[in-house]
C-alpha cells in the first residue's frame, strides 16, 4: 500500500501599493536546525529477551480478527522490533497463519452450514449510491430484506475465513502471551485454557498455544519464558465487555475488591500477577499501561443518537401513532394520584415524550432502567381500571412503559447500525429506533457511563499503584493520558502522516471493528509505552515510525 504523507506549502506574496519606488526585499536563507543525533540505549533496562502479556491488542487482534497481518503487527511485535536495536532479541508469536481469520463479531457462520466469516472491511454495496460503506465480514453471502423494504445486499467481495487450529510451534520459544478477549482473572487460572464445554473462562486462542490447556495458566507460561524485561496489559476487557454490551448485564464490570475469580476482584488480582512477575525474575524491568476512557472508541461514537432520517409521510404516521402515548402521559401529570404512582415528575413525563420531523437528525427511541425513569405499567394499568383507557390502548402501551429519545448524553453502539430502520418481528410498522426501542443491548445511558468512567478510574489507581511500588522496576505507560489528548485534538500529524481517533481512511487510527488500533494506531500505541521505558529506565528506545505503518483501507465495492 502506498503511504500517504500530508505536505504542507506555504506560499507569500508582498504587495506594495501608493509609493512610487519599491523596497528591495531582502532574503534571509532559514536557519538549519539539525536535529541532535540520539544513539539508542538501553538505559537500565535490559531487552535481551521481551515477554508481552495483554489481551487483543497484545496479540494483534484488530477489525474483529486474528490474522496475520494484524499479528504482525501486534502491540508487541511492534515493541520488540524497536528494542531490537539496544539489544532486544528474537521475538515469537504463535502465529495463526490466516490470511482473513476468524470473525469473532458475528454468529460465525450466520446460518447453519453457511460459510465462516472472516475479518471486517468497509464495504460499500451501491458504489456512488446512497448506502455509505460500513464495516462488513469478509465471506458475507448476498442477501435480501424485504422489511420494511425489499433492500439486497451483494455478497462482501473476497474469501471468507478460517477457524483457528492448534499451534504447532515451539511453545517454549514464544514471547507474546497476548490473547484476545481475556479478563485479567482469565491470565491467572488454568480454566482458560479448557475444558471447552461447560466453562465459561474457556478461551480457544489460549487453547491453542497453552503449554498444558486445562491445568498450564496464561502467567505461568509468560513467568516460564523467563524474560529480562516484560510488558504487563491488562484490564480493558474487564470494562469493555460491560461497555460494548450496552450495560445491559449480559457481560458484567469486574469488581474493584473482593476475592479473585471470574467477574470479581480486579485489585487482588493485579497485584497478584504483578507480584509473580517481579518474584520470578529479581533482575527483571517492565512496563504496565492503563485503561482509557473507552466511551470514546469509535464504537461509541460513531452512530449519533440522532441518526434517523425520515420522509414527511413517515413523520405524520409516527406522530399520528404516539399521539395517544403522548395524551396518555399528560393525563398522568395533570392527575396528582397517577403522578404520584408513576414516581415521575412532569419533567420526566415531558422527557418521554415521542416526537418526529421529516428529515434527518431525529432522535432514536431507547428503552430506559435508570431510576430517573420509573417503569409505568402500573400506571397504565390505573389508567384502565379508572376508565381513562381502554384493554386495547392498555395493551399497545405495554412495549412503552420505559422509553424516551435519546439525547447527546447517551451513547450508541457501533453495532446498532446492524438493526436501526429494520423490523421488528417482520412487521412493517414496528421500526426498531422509531415505533419500536432500540433494545438495552446497544446503548449506554448516562448512569452506565458514569459507572464505567468511575471503574476506569479505580483500575487506572490499581495500575498506578503496581508501578509506584515496583521498586522502581516497573514503568507506567499513560495510555488513558494519551488518547484523551488524541480525542482533544483530533487530529495529530506525526512521522508525516495524519492520525485520528476513528476507522475512517485514510487518518483513521482504528481498525475496522471500532474498537482496536489497526496497524497505524498499534504502532501510536507502542510509541506511548516507549516513552514511558524511556523516561522511566533513562533509555533511547527509537520510536516507531508511523509512516512505515498502514492504517485503515478505503471501501471497497461488489
């Protein structure tokens, strides 16, 4: 792929206008500054040999993949080619040797017998037409829906994916012990390496490479490496299964304190596997990132809570339909006895009203649990037992007993855009972000937000701690510092190139999925723990360049 670099040219002009004899402009050449040449050096660190341990990104996992290009370049591998030049050694993965790999964003396959989907791409399915690309799985078969109309969808160009199979490797040479999708407990017992029934720490991508799958630990084997230096990270997960699953309390946050186990104790656990680390190699140096703020990843940000476009007929159709909701909560505010059963306040009642204009930038409708909004099925039901209803309205109020439009306070999930304008239950009115709440599953409402901002905060004091006490011998990678300024910005040029915090080419830091870096934003990241190293160890580390990486590809089309 041809890098693209931004030039900047600046041109000057000098007009001298009423006078009738022009000054000679005199040139002053520009002073060459050259840059101070920096030999690269260990400090007091030694990089002789490098362990990684870390979760996706570690492993280089990225547009909803394991595959080789994205493993090439892992945080970790990206690490080890800079400390290559003040010492560093052999670096080993436990390659998965695909090409596509295996899509872990989808059923895969979608339908029984189908094909097995591969890694994310922008996909564009109508060229110039009005569908703008989004990401789609490599080896997605053409498809028709005919709710609320009939749209077909060509097959994703290219070929699908391929399960991963067991790594047939020197297991004792492997230095990167990442694994996608692991909790920090999951590094620490050996169930994540089997049995694969049954258990829900199982992890197939530790399976394949674990030393011993159901007894050997993911730790044990990184401590077992023996490494002279060792980057420790972990814990994003234990906040981002929470987040991506809209708070919905399919995948729970890790509790702060408590004893360690799945789901429990971030605390006891990350001092744990630090305390192993530093116990096994007394001589030993590493370095340890925390958590950023994930509500701002592309796939929070991405899909706007005002992201419906309708036409006037539609509008008149939806308001004509919410119009006996509307009349129904304005009967409860101006009934003190049903206001108080509600245990709303007319504002809140004003707050869940549904209303549409033709056009775009209408909000989407979102089912609530937060406190500020009581469920008002009794209410309803208070309605019908005084005669102010009837069994017929009682029963078409029932899926809005909790809802309201979203606001710019609340977050949309990337994977919304999947089901937004479809039907509910192949009926043609029933339009999932309009007639019908977006469900739970794919929205973080502002309480959400909040208890995943305050347990970032937690783990980032945890992270903090380790490093503060290591003796010195552990330095903390700012990661949470780093992208908040990315997110402040922008935009950043650096090495020539651009960089910004989303998976649209050609800036886009992310990778297809909106979660994790491709192999630009990889190489940002490793830039963050070098100068940590550096500053901490009194080492040159040379900084990977960011114009030898590729980031996101443009669209392609059938």
């Amino acid at each position: 792929m041809k890098k693209t670099k931004i030039i900047y040219i600046a041109l000057a002009a000098t007009f001298i206008v009423g006078s009738c004899k022009q000054e000679p402009i005199k040139l002053t050449p520009p002073e060459v500054v050259t840059p101070p040449v920096v030999i690269p050096s260990k400090g007091t660190a030694d990089f002789t040999k490098f362990v990684a341990i870390g979760n996706s990104i570690t492993a280089g996992y990225q547009a909803g993949a394991l595959y080789t290009n994205g493993q090439q370049n892992s945080l970790g591998a990206i690490l080890a080619k800079q400390f290559a030049t003040v010492g560093g050694g052999a670096f080993n993965q436990p390659d998965i040797n695909s090409v596509n790999g295996f899509n872990t964003t989808t059923t895969n396959p979608p339908v029984p017998g189908g094909p097995i989907l591969g890694r994310l791409i922008l996909f564009d399915p109508d060229g110039a037409g009005p569908r703008t690309p989004g990401p789609a799985a490599l080896g997605t078969p053409a498809r028709t829906v005919t709710c609320p109309s009939t749209v077909t969808t060509p097959a994703v160009p290219g070929s699908g994916g391929e399960l991963p199979s067991a790594f047939t490797g020197n297991k004792a040479a492997l230095n990167n012990f990442g694994v996608p999708g692991i909790q920090l407990i999951q590094a620490l017992i050996p169930q994540t390496g089997g049995p694969s029934s049954g258990n829900p720490a199982f992890n197939s991508f530790y399976q394949r490479f674990a030393t011993n799958p159901g007894t050997s630990t993911i730790l044990g084997d990184a401590v077992a490496a023996n490494g002279s230096f060792f980057m420790f990270f972990l814990g994003n997960n234990d906040i981002l299964g929470y987040a991506t699953t809209g708070g919905s309390g399919a995948i729970p946050l890790t509790t702060l304190g408590g004893a360690p186990g799945p789901g429990t104790g971030f605390q006891a656990a990350y001092q744990s596997a630090i305390g192993t680390l530093l116990a096994a190699n007394p001589n030993s140096k590493g370095v340890v990132g925390n958590i950023p703020n994930i509500t701002t990843i592309p796939f929070f940000i991405t899909v706007l809570f005002n992201a419906i476009t309708i036409t006037a007929e539609q509008a008149t159709a939806l308001n004509g339909g919410f119009a006996g909701y509307n009349s129904v909560l304005d009967a409860i505010k101006g009934n003190p006895s049903l206001l108080a059963l509600s245990g709303s306040t007319a504002a809140n009642l004003d707050a869940r009203k549904v209303t549409y204009t033709a056009g775009a930038g209408n909000r989407i409708l979102i089912s609530e649990k937060s406190p500020e909004f009581p469920d008002l099925g009794a209410t309803f039901d208070a309605l019908l037992a005084g005669g102010g209803i009837t069994a017929t309205q009682r029963a078409g109020l029932e899926p809005y007993r909790r809802v309201r439009q979203a606001t710019a306070t609340d977050l949309i999930t990337l994977s919304a855009g999947a089901v937004l304008g479809s039907c509910f239950n192949n009926i043609p009115t029933a339009i999932i972000g309009t007639s019908v709440p977006l469900a739970d599953q794919f929205v973080l409402i502002p309480s959400e937000i909040q208890a995943i901002l305050t347990r970032t905060a937690e783990f980032n004091n945890v992270i903090k701690a380790a490093a503060d006490n290591s003796n010195n011998r552990i330095a903390l990678a700012d990661v949470n510092a780093a992208f908040t300024k990315l997110i402040t910005d922008r935009l950043q040029i650096i090495d020539g190139v651009a960089i910004s915090p989303s998976f649209a080419p050609p800036t886009g830091g992310f990778s297809e999925d909106g979660v994790h870096p491709n192999n630009r934003g990889s190489a940002y990241l490793a830039n963050i723990f070098i100068d940590a190293i550096n500053s901490k160890f009194n080492a040159t580390v040379p900084r990977a360049n960011l114009s030898q990486y590729n980031g996101t590809y443009l669209p392609i089309n059938p």
